[in-house]
C-alpha cells in the first residue's frame, strides 16, 4: 500500500524544509501532495531571501484527514505563523493528532503542534527560538536534530530535511501497522 503524505504550507516556508521532505518521500514511493489556504502557487524563503514557488494540490479546506496516512509541517519563520492562526489548519492537525496519524513538523513548523495542543507530555524539538513555546505547551524539549515521541516527528531546520523525512515516513509506516 502506498504510503500518502500531505504537506500543509503557505507563502513563506523554509526551501529545503519543503522540498527535501518532499523529493526523499516520492523518491521512497510515496504519494505527496500539498495543500496551502488556495490552489495560488506559494513561494519559499531560503532563511530570509525569496525562494522557490510551488502550486498547492488542494486547499487546506479540502483536506480530509481520512484520506492520509501522515502530514508533514514545514518551518520558515512565515508559513507556521501564518497558518497557526487559521482555523482550518489548526483543526486538520488536530485531526491527524487524534487518529494517531504520524505528524512531522520541522524549525518553527511545531508553533502549529503546539496550537493543536499537540506537545504536552512529549519529546520535541525545533529551532531555538520558539524552545521556550514549546516547554510552555508542555512538551519536553530535546537538543536532539530530529526528535520522535511516537507517531510527532520533530526536527531543528533545514540541514536536518533528509533525516525528518526518512523519520516522518518511518512513523506513518508504523502508524499504518499499528491502525490495521
């Protein structure tokens, strides 16, 4: 069975944190889609300078939880901000959460689990600015670059893509077992 990830972004995501996650999962077999608050193309920052642009699959709206095995979060200082405060993005996490489904969030893309109330009582990591939101949520804050507690995968930024990536997948398989 063929693994389906769904990334969730909007403007101002992290490059590598996008699209590293995305080239290793197709590479892997999986299929990848990306939802955004409209079909409008959205672009990357690299740190703070404009990046790449990619057109969403679907809207956040349309995105049903059912029909996915994992999401995945990109950082950037931007694109988590953003998307923490709509109300459809914060739900879908949630979702996802509820049914035990693997959920990676990578830099500041766990500003959304902690949104979702989904870092208490866990391990997480991110980028070292939003540590102490993190702590706050109740999470358990690790040094580690890529943290899993479970079916949330966290990472630290953009040098640590590859190896979210291969986590992210390794918890949605294992979430897919343990569902069957």
């Amino acid at each position: 069975m063929q693994t389906k990830v769904l990334i969730m972004a909007t403007s101002g995501f992290e490059e590598d944190e996008l699209f590293v996650p995305l080239e290793r999962l197709r590479a892997a077999g999986c299929d990848v889609r990306l939802a955004a608050p409209s079909r409008e193309p959205i672009r990357a920052t690299v740190m703070d300078d404009p990046g790449r642009w990619i057109t969403p699959d679907l809207t956040i709206a349309e995105a049903d939880s059912a029909e996915w095995d994992a999401l995945l979060l990109p950082g950037g200082l931007i694109n988590p901000d953003h998307l923490r405060t709509d109300k459809a993005a914060v739900a879908l996490v949630r979702a996802f959460l509820a049914a035990g489904k693997a959920v990676g969030a990578i830099c500041h893309g766990p500003w959304l689990l902690v949104e979702a109330d989904g870092v208490r009582g866990r391990q997480v990591t991110g980028w070292r600015s939003i540590r102490t939101d993190l702590s706050n949520a109740g999470g358990v804050v690790s040094d580690g670059p890529v943290v899993r507690d479970g079916s949330v995968v966290t990472a630290v930024g953009p040098e640590d893509s590859a190896a979210f990536a291969d986590a992210l997948l390794a918890a949605a398989k294992e979430s897919l077992t343990f569902r069957a």
